[in-house]
C-alpha cells in the first residue's frame, strides 16, 4: 500500500491525476492496464492518469442499493455490466423482503443505465476481465462506495483491482487496503474532513465534462465487454 504523508492541497483535480499519474509509473504503457474512473469527480482525474499512462479509460459506475428509511446504509451495490452485490448480512438484520430488494434494484438500475447512456452513449464497457483495472476516484471518506465498487468489479474478474486516489484519511485506506490487490494514495491526512479541503478548486463536475473526456481519451485496441461480433 502506497501512502503518502506530506501535507498537500492539489490545486484542481487535474493536478491530481498529474500527481497520482507519477505514482502509477509502474503501469505505464502496458496492455494489460485499463482506467477506470468513478463519475464524476473521479473522471478528470482518471483522464490524467489515463493520458500518463496511455492506458484506455472508461468510466465505472456503482451505485448503493439503500435500506428503505435509512437511504446510506447500503444493503448492496448495482455496478456497469448490472453486476449485483448484494450484502445478505444487513439484508436480514435490517428485515427487508425479496420484493422489497427486487423493487429497490429496478430503481437504481433505471437510474444506473440512464447515466450510463448519457457518458456513454452507444460506445459499450471496455472488458476488464483478465486485466489490471485502476479504479480511480478524487477522493475516498468513508470508503462505503468505493467498498460497494471494489466488491461488484471483482465479479467482472479482473486479475487485479488497484484502487488509486489523490488523497483519504490514514484509516480507511488500511481498511480498504485488505479488499484490493494494492491500495496508492498521494496524500493520507490524519486530519480528515472532507475531499474537498485538500482541493484549491474543488467544484462540481458537470456531466458534459465527464463525456468530453471520454471522447478526448486515447482508446487503444481492446475488446470491449460485447466481445467481438
């Protein structure tokens, strides 16, 4: 786990893809590699780091499957490709019925698929199966979405999942470090806020930068997920 202590404020997320692109050096320029960012903060970020390695980017969306009443308690994940986690612990605890699971995942996945299309468009998933993915966010907190991530791309079988951010406290990184392949992060504050301290510019990235991106980046040659015709 690559950590670093040193105290830092990234001038905007592109500086951090700079930063955390020369800690990535390792994975430069291999066919075996592919970026993935987490939309949308995760995305200017990713394209950096993309762009460093020459590496195809994509984005990777994930998103938690609430407990009814207590939304940010996840009971599970819906992540690209409709891979489903589903966490049977919280599930039970909590007493939430089949019908209650099947309803909640319609609704996230509709809402999952229309931001897909909407980054994506038409273009389908780059496959990860068999490759080294760098899963790529501005930032972790917590560490309660990017958990959910990490556990629906494994069922994409990469050969690993590294998790590559710009900066999250000292103590979710240790956790999360015993869930990945390897865990990098440019800077691990003990003092801990929120993402956007340790960000001159940390404003809201709108969605027609995250497509703008995908567009610009480098897609080298890689099967996408549909395989081929």
């Amino acid at each position: 786990m690559a950590l670093g202590n040193e105290h830092m404020v990234f001038q905007d997320r592109q500086e951090a893809g700079r930063k955390l692109a020369e800690r990535l050096r390792a994975y430069a320029n291999r066919n075996d590699v592919v970026v993935l960012g987490i939309p949308r903060g995760g995305v200017p970020v990713a394209f950096e780091v993309a762009r460093a390695l020459r590496a195809p980017l994509d984005i990777f969306l994930s998103r938690k499957l609430g407990v009814p009443g207590q939304e940010e308690l996840a009971f599970g994940a819906i992540a690209t490709g409709g891979t489903r986690v589903l966490d049977r612990e919280i599930i039970e605890a909590v007493g939430i019925s089949e019908e209650q699971i099947e309803q909640i995942t319609a609704k996230v996945k509709t809402e999952l698929e229309r931001r897909e299309n909407l980054y994506r468009g038409a273009q389908p998933p780059l496959r990860v199966e068999g490759l080294t993915v760098l899963l790529i966010d501005d930032g972790i907190a917590t560490g309660s979405s990017m958990r959910a991530a990490i556990k629906a791309l494994r069922q994409m079988k990469p050969a690993r999942v590294v998790v590559a951010v710009p900066v999250a406290p000292q103590s979710t990184c240790s956790r999360l470090a015993l869930e990945v392949d390897e865990l990098i992060c440019v800077h691990t504050p003990k003092d801990f806020y929120a993402i956007g301290q340790f960000y001159e510019d940390f404003s809201q990235v709108a969605d027609e930068e995250v497509t703008a991106l995908l567009r610009q980046a480098v897609q080298p040659a890689l099967q996408s997920v549909e395989g081929e015709d």
